[in-house]
C-alpha cells in the first residue's frame, strides 16, 4: 500500500491521495493519510501517530492483563477446593460409618480442585493472554513501518527506497516487491494512452 501511495504522490502530488484515504482500513494509516495530505510537517505526524499507538497499546495491555491476572488467581482457587476437601476428608476420619468412602470422596474434591485450577491457568488462561500479546505486537509492528512509510511519503522519497527500507523491517520470507510491478502497469497504461 505505501509504494502504491508513494507512485501515486510522486507521479501527481500529495494533494491526490486524497481520494484514497476513504479505502484505507487501517485506522493508524487513515489518520496518517489524512495528516500527510493537510500539509503537516513530519514531526507533528509522527508525534500524533505514535500518541495514537500508545492509546492502541494500552487497550491491548488491559485485555491481556485480565487473562494474565485470572491465569494467577486460577490456582489459588484451585488450592481453596483443595482445602474444602481436606476439612470434608478431615471431619469423617473419626466417624465409624464407610470412613473409607467419605474420606476417598473428600480427596476427591481436594484433587480435582487442585487439578482443574492448574488446568484453567495453563490451559486456558495463559495461551490466551499470550494470543493477545503477540497480536498486539505484530499490530504495533505494523503500525510502526506504516508510519515509517508515512513519513517517507510526506518526504517524498523514492517508491523503490520506500519499499526496501519497509521490507528491511521484515523477514526475508515476508518481503514483497511490488516498485517493479506498478512501474511495468504505469508504462504500460502510458503506453496504450499515448497510442489512442
């Protein structure tokens, strides 16, 4: 999407994307777009953005923070039934009448509690607080080499070295090379447009 952007600012101005930013999902290159074609200088761009990315992240924090806290709270719970079944096993030790039964069924609850808290927290909990955490940081990381190439766009650097600086953000399997292939559809278009 940047070099696109980019191509475009170069080939017209920035005045011209304008009406791209309609078709923009992302909210962070949304508003990014909307500040790069008012004019704004690249220091008040990247402190708006990037104040944007806070407020994204604390969002983030507060979900994961819930899952993390339960995945605490999941084994002392857990222990608390232990106890209730240790007093139940406890208080018909000394009575004549099927101790054995009684007591097996408070150990029981004592293990089964200690098992299904440790089960929530690991099982549950946990992983989900972890989902939460790596999403939140590819979206940062998104965000980040989005208003990188923001920033060039509004600079005017070269399509070819925006994509190239964006992709050095990303593993060599992820890298995408589209300069190339919008370059060959423009000469193509100007091409056809010059021969009508």
């Amino acid at each position: 999407l940047m070099v696109v952007l980019s191509f475009k600012a170069r080939q017209k101005s920035l005045l011209a994307l304008e009406s791209e930013i309609a078709g923009i999902e992302n909210r962070v290159i949304r508003l990014g777009m909307e500040l790069v074609v008012d004019g704004q200088p690249a220091n008040v761009i990247r402190e708006v953005l990037e104040t944007e990315l806070d407020s994204i992240m604390i969002r983030h924090h507060s979900g994961e923070h819930i899952f993390r806290q339960a995945s605490k709270f999941a084994p002392s719970f857990g222990m608390i039934g232990t106890l209730i079944g240790l007093v139940a096993m406890l208080r018909n030790l000394g009575s004549s009448e099927d101790s054995a039964g009684t007591i097996g069924s408070g150990m029981a609850v004592a293990l089964i509690t200690t098992f299904y808290g440790a089960m929530a927290a690991n099982l549950f909990f946990t992983p989900i607080a972890e989902k939460l955490r790596s999403r939140s940081d590819d979206e940062m990381l998104v965000n980040r080499i989005a208003i990188e190439g923001l920033l060039m766009i509004q600079g005017g650097v070269n399509p070819r070295i925006i994509e190239r600086k964006l992709n050095s953000f990303l593993p060599p399997n992820l890298r995408e090379s589209h300069y190339d292939d919008i370059l060959k559809d423009h000469r193509k278009k100007s091409t056809v447009g010059g021969e009508g």
